[in-house]
C-alpha cells in the first residue's frame, strides 16, 4: 500500500498559446465520423478559440485510493462516516468499508468522490484542481490536430479504458500508454474533475489569457460551490467521443459515481 500511497509525480507545462475547442465547421463530420444525430453533444466544444495559459504543473495520473486514503488519515472531517452530509450525494466511497478500500484497487483511481473532496484534497497536497483549458492544453500535449491524448488515431482497447475494452470498471493508473508529455490516463478509467463551473456556452465568451469559469477560488469556500463543475476525458463506460481532447461534459459537485475522479495541478 505504501507504494500506490507515493505522491504522484507532476509534468511541467511551460507557458503557451494554442486553439481549444473545435471548429464549428467541423461538428456536421464529427457527426458522420462518430454517428452521432444529436449536434448539442458537439456544440458546447465550439467555438474554437485562442488561449494563452501561464507555466503549470500536472500530476502524471489520477489520484489512487491509497493516495485519497493518506488524505483522509491526515484530514478525519473529510472521512466516510464525518463528511458533511450536503457536500455528497449520499454514495461518498460507497465501496470502501469504512476507512478501508478493497486491497485490489490500491492503485486504482479514487472515484464515489465529491468535487468537494477533490478541491480538498488538492489544497491539502499544496496543488489545486486543473482549470479546463490546463486540461485540455495538457491532453494536446502540443499536438494542434490531436483528436485524442495520443494522437489521430482511432480509440482502440490498446489504447484506453472505456466501453469497447470490456472492463467494465476502472484500471490501475498507468495501465495504457502515455500521452507525448508523459501523463498517464487523460482518455478513459476515469472523468476527472477540472476546476470550472459547466457553461455549455462559455467558449463564445472567453477570457483570452487563464480563463476559468465561475472564477477562481479563495481557500474555503469551495464548500459553498452548487453549479455544476466540468468533467473531461471520458471513463471506463464511455465511448470513443467522450475520449476526445475537446470533449466536454459536467457533473454536480456533490456527484460521488463510480466513473469521475480527479488528478491535481499547480500554478508554476
């Protein structure tokens, strides 16, 4: 357990511009390609648009369970049995016993977890949760045409944990290759909690340099957070879209499932 319990290495990002999102006059082949009727799926990725982000840090992978367990031990009022009952759904580690995860998932990633919890835990290991456009510039890994983490190519079982890889529940971090900047699971196992609050409409208006929906937040008062928070990289359950660098998708903050967690960032 002491292993899985290391804390999780980071990936520096030097300071950049690139386009996030996509072309609205892509979504009419995204459509065909990924047989999709419904375009509102696409259009919360549109319109694309330049953004310029500050040097920032990345953890490699998702937080594990062993990892959330020594947050636990170390901050009681965020344990199972003493949480603030209006901060989860009432699932928070539903699949722990108590204080105790299942000895096989040490190095899985954490999931039935609160955004609550996620900014907690951040705060506790001096990291913060990753803005959306961190997120995504860090999926890209510097790779403009990138339609997932690794590249063009379609999603595969090799490639990710998701639907087609007849999982059917999340894998040890770092199971599936890297991404060219060397991180670990940005498409599949698991959805992770980004920093933002969910604005399908938000790119139209987009603050140029560092933007965040919502705003940023002052220490402590993430507990009074109830909009829903963005979500990125597809899970276990997802499909090929959902794996996509520009896919977009929100989650209530008190959303303990068993398909989102979360990896950390810092401001460099």
């Amino acid at each position: 357990m002491s292993n899985a319990a290391t804390p999780t290495a980071m990936v520096s990002c030097r300071a950049g511009v690139f386009q996030m999102g996509t072309p609205s006059r892509r979504l009419e082949q995204i459509q065909q390609a990924y047989r999709i009727s419904y375009r509102d799926l696409f259009t919360p990725e549109t319109p694309q648009h330049e953004v310029q982000l500050d040097a920032f840090a990345i953890d490699v992978h998702p937080v594990t369970n062993a990892q959330f367990l020594a947050f636990l031990l170390a901050q009681p009022e965020w344990q199972p049995d003493r949480i603030a009952p209006e901060l989860h759904n009432g699932d928070y580690l539903k699949h722990w016993d108590g204080m105790r995860y299942p000895a096989p998932i040490a190095s899985h990633p954490v999931v039935y977890i609160c955004w609550h919890a996620a900014v907690a835990y951040a705060q506790w290991a001096n990291k913060r949760l990753p803005t959306e456009a961190e997120w995504e510039y860090a999926a890209r890994a510097g790779q403009a045409e990138a339609e997932f983490p690794w590249g063009a190519t379609p999603a595969d079982p090799s490639r990710a944990n998701y639907a087609a890889s007849g999982v059917h529940t999340t894998t040890p971090v770092g199971s599936y290759p890297p991404n060219p900047y060397g991180l670990f699971d940005l498409a599949g196992n698991v959805w992770e909690y980004c920093l933002d609050e969910w604005q399908a409409e938000y790119y139209a208006s987009s603050p140029r340099a560092n933007p965040i929906a919502g705003g940023g937040l002052s220490h402590g008062n993430a507990a009074r957070v109830t909009t829903r928070r963005v979500i990125r990289g597809g899970s276990w359950g997802g499909d090929p879209i959902n794996l996509r660098v520009t896919y977009r998708d929100s989650h209530p903050p008190t959303g303990a499932g068993p398909h989102v967690g979360f990896r950390c960032a810092r401001s460099l």
